[in-house]
C-alpha cells in the first residue's frame, strides 16, 4: 500500500479548486492581497504538484491599491475546464468584485478580466447538458443565477439554492452535474475551528435541494485530530474512476487554543459513495495514496541565485509586483530592491517573499545596503505582524519584532562592513531562552510557553557560525492572534536606500 503525506500543497494556500482534464490535475487557490493573484498547480498523479504560474499575473488583471487592507483582495477561486479551455471566476474583495478569466493553457497566458455582475464571494461555475452556465456563490446565502460567461451578463434573477443545515458563514460552494443529479457541496461553521461540510441534491435546478440526513459530512470540531479547520473542499474524479476531494485544512500546534503559522493548506482526502451521496474523508496527515502512476516532480531549488531573467513564480509581493522598485538587471546575479516606504508597517513597503512550507525551517540571505539603506530578511503575516533582521550598511545588525501595535528592537551587534549573511530559524522545539543583551535575565513567573514555534533571529559569522540576536515566540506569526485568512511569508525587504541581496535560500530543517 502506498501511502503519502498531507497536505499535498503545504504552505498558505487555501480554498483550493480543482479539474482533470485527460491524465492531468490542476488546482487554483487565494492569494488575498498577495500578487501575482490566483496560483496555479499541476499535478498527475494528486500527490505530487508543481507550480505553474498565477491566473492573474499583470497589472491590466489585477490591480490591487495600497488601500486593500491584509487579508482582503483575491478570495476563492473556481477552476474548470469546458468548451476547451479552463475557466477562472474569483472575487476581488474591496476592489473589481467578480471577475472571469480563461485560457487554453493554465500556465497562461489568461485572458483580461470579464466582471460578472453578482454580490457576494466564493463564485463557482457550472454547465448544464444544453451548454447553459450557472454561477453559485456566497451571499448571505447560497445563491444561484444563470450567466453569459462570455460578457458575465447575468441571464435572469439569482435564487435561493440551499443554505447548509444552519450554521454560521455558509460559503465555498460547488454545483456538480453527477449521474442524474444535481450536488451542492458548501462549507459552513466558519472557517476557523468550527469549520464543516455539508452536501445537498436536486433533480433539476433550481431545486429544490435535498440536504444529506448526516450533515456536516466532514468536520474536525471538537476533536483532538492534528488536522483542524477542514472545508472549502471540490471534488474531483480521477482518470481511473476513484473520487477525491481538495479541502483546505490547519496543522495547529503548541498549547490552547493551538497555533497555526502557515496559514490553511491544501490536503487530499478520498471521496466515497454512499445511496448516490459524495462523503469525504478520512483527512490524515499520512494516508494510502491514489491508486494513479505516481508522478514526482523535480524538485523546486532551495537557493534562488539570482541568475534568470525574470523573477521565479514562487516569489510574491503584497499588493503588487513593482519592476522599477525589484530589479534582477541592475546587478548581474543580484535581486536589487528600492525601498518604497519605510517601514515594513506600512501597505506599500517592498517586500519579496515565498511561503513559509515547513514547520521547521531554514531561510538565508546575503545582502548588501547602500550607505543610509536599510533592509534585511523578515517573516510576515501582515504589516502588524512580522519579525525581521535587517542591516543598515554600517555595520549594524538587529533583530526587531512588530506584535500589533508594539514594535521592539530586540538586539543588535556591530559587524565587519560589506555583504552580511542574515538567518532565520523556524523550529518547533519551542524555546524562550533568557534576553541574549541580558545574560542574567529570567523568564517571569507564570508565563505560558505554549506558542507552536521559535523563530531565531541572527545572522552568520565569516566561520559561518549563527550568531543568534533574538528568539521569539511564534504564536505572534499566526491566525489565531493576529486574525486574518493568510499564512506566513518569508523574504527580502528594504525600508531605506537599495539592498542587493546576492542569493536566498529557504529549506526544511
């Protein structure tokens, strides 16, 4: 029996959506307000997935302005294929609303955005035997209406469809011609421990729908399962007739209420049928793997030297990708950034990043600042939750924390002058060792040590040794006290002046 590991696309990325066309799977998945929008994955064998591209990958697609707080911008995306060609609808919160795109190729290009005229969020697309497309979304409610996808002219009134059995933020939906019925399958509870699925059928649309008598038919709540939070699952059926399911999911650790960092990730689950009913499950962090060829990909290099022409699709900015500002040609084998604000704090800092995608981790840079630059390497959440390590070019090193609104320069040490190596190590031997500026310093009476993590915060000696400035509780870098729908995101930043950084590399410990 072959077994693999969950999930099968680790990092920050939830709310994936996914479609088979012959022997390949792809899948689509939020991006909120990171760009490129909308990031695409590849797969033959649902285990093994590689990044593509991103459906929303230019400015004339996706603009998203420094208004756009963390956490708002693109939301769940439906992929589908039909006609021929693959088809993306996703909302842009606070800004275009829903917009559709399309290609013959995931890996791009994608056509410019069409709006489709409907409220709400979490659009999904469906065709029926006469070619007729509908569109089911998340509005106060799960609503369906009939729409042109060519122009998103909606073609008549939206109704009601169906609501779930009842609990807060019914969301994700997903309509599926199977058989001879009709399925809705959407998310309800919340997306936070609570999170459920719940499954509906109909003859004919537009109902009415007939809920499952055991709904929720997935759901984590309330049970000791080191998967939590699963939902916002689509359903897949595979070449050899076996169904799956893509949900997204957490890997909390640490001690109550549990702590996740890396954001919501995509698991696997397999699909079984009961009297005509889609129930998924069991969603195991090691499971007996799809009965397909496996099909690993060469593996995504761990060191970004620097050296191709464009930037890599790994690497993401918040808000928006700025050519004039991160420049791979002002240096040869460098990534030259220009600081656009000057402060990681602020909406339009410039920050290159790429998804924290292990627990425990390793992330290192060599950079060099300009006289009166500053920059460095920083894990972020948002801009009221990042830690970071940052040189000014002098000579100085330090380590700084933003926890909400308390920022605190935790050390800094004097270096030799020029290019410095800055490190960052993730580990889940979770450690709050007395203050390194106050040997004789002791942790307080009662403090809890329960966060899922440790983030050291340093850089290397010209031996190459981790001269370690600070060690920090990572539960500030999570959901549970930062709030939001992201994941961690590690990468290069300057807040002053231009930073060259010659490499990074990101790799599990």
């Amino acid at each position: 029996m072959a077994l693999f590991d969950n999930p099968v696309i680790p990092g920050f990325s939830p709310d994936p959506s996914i479609c088979r066309v012959g022997d390949d799977h792809y899948v689509a998945t939020s991006s909120f307000e990171y760009v490129p929008g909308v990031p695409l994955w590849h797969s033959r064998d649902l285990v093994n997935w590689r990044l593509i591209g991103h459906a929303l990958d230019r400015p004339g697609q996706l603009e998203l302005p420094d208004t756009v707080p963390a956490s708002c911008g693109v939301y769940a995306p439906t992929l589908r294929h039909h006609d021929g060609r693959f088809w993306m609808i996703t909302t842009v919160v606070t800004d275009a609303g829903t917009v559709l795109v399309t290609a013959k190729d995931p890996a791009g290009p994608w056509s410019d955005p069409v709006a489709v005229g409907i409220p709400g969020i979490d659009p999904d697309l469906a065709w029926d035997e006469d070619g007729t497309c509908w569109c089911v979304y998340s509005d106060d409610g799960i609503h369906g209406v009939r729409i042109d996808p060519e122009t998103g002219e909606t073609l008549g009134e939206p109704v009601a469809l169906w609501s779930g059995s009842g609990l807060q933020y019914p969301e994700g939906p997903h309509l599926y011609r199977i058989g001879g019925w009709w399925y809705l399958l959407l998310s309800e509870g919340g997306t936070e421990r609570g999170h459920a699925m719940s499954v509906a059928r109909t003859r004919s649309l537009p109902g009415p729908f007939e809920p499952h008598p055991d709904n929720p038919v997935l759901s984590h709540r309330s049970t000791g399962h080191p998967v939590q939070n699963v939902g916002h699952g689509d359903l897949v059926q595979a070449r050899d007739d076996t169904w799956w399911m893509v949900l997204l999911g957490t890997r909390p650790r640490g001690d109550t209420p549990k702590y996740h960092g890396l954001g919501r990730e995509t698991f696997l689950a397999p699909v079984r049928w009961e009297d005509e009913w889609p129930l998924p499950g069991p969603v195991d962090l090691r499971a007996e793997a799809p009965a397909l060829p496996p099909h690993p990909w060469p593996q995504e290099p761990e060191r970004d030297d620097f050296d191709s022409p464009a930037i890599a699709p790994c690497w993401v900015s918040p808000r928006r990708h700025d050519p004039a500002a991160a420049r791979l040609d002002e240096r040869p084998g460098h990534l030259v950034l220009h600081a656009r604000a000057d402060s990681l704090d602020l909406p339009d800092a410039l920050f290159v990043g790429r998804r924290q995608r292990d627990p425990d981790c390793t992330a290192r840079t060599q950079v060099e600042v300009s006289a009166g630059g500053l920059g460095g390497l920083a894990v972020r959440l948002d801009e009221a939750h990042h830690y970071q390590v940052e040189t000014d070019g002098s000579g100085t090193v330090r380590a700084v924390a933003r926890i909400g609104p308390l920022c605190h320069t935790v050390a800094e040490r004097t270096v030799p002058p020029g290019p410095v190596t800055l490190r960052i190590d993730v580990t889940t031997t979770v450690v709050l060792p007395p203050s390194v500026t106050d040997p004789g310093a002791t942790v307080p009476p009662g403090l809890r040590v329960g966060g899922p993590d440790t983030l050291h915060l340093g850089y290397e000696t010209a031996e190459g040794d981790f001269e370690i400035l600070a060690s920090l509780d990572g539960r500030y870098l999570t959901t549970e006290v930062a709030g939001g729908f992201t994941g961690r995101v590690i990468g290069m930043y300057a807040t002053r002046g231009s930073a060259a950084f010659d490499w990074f590399g990101l790799r599990p410990a």
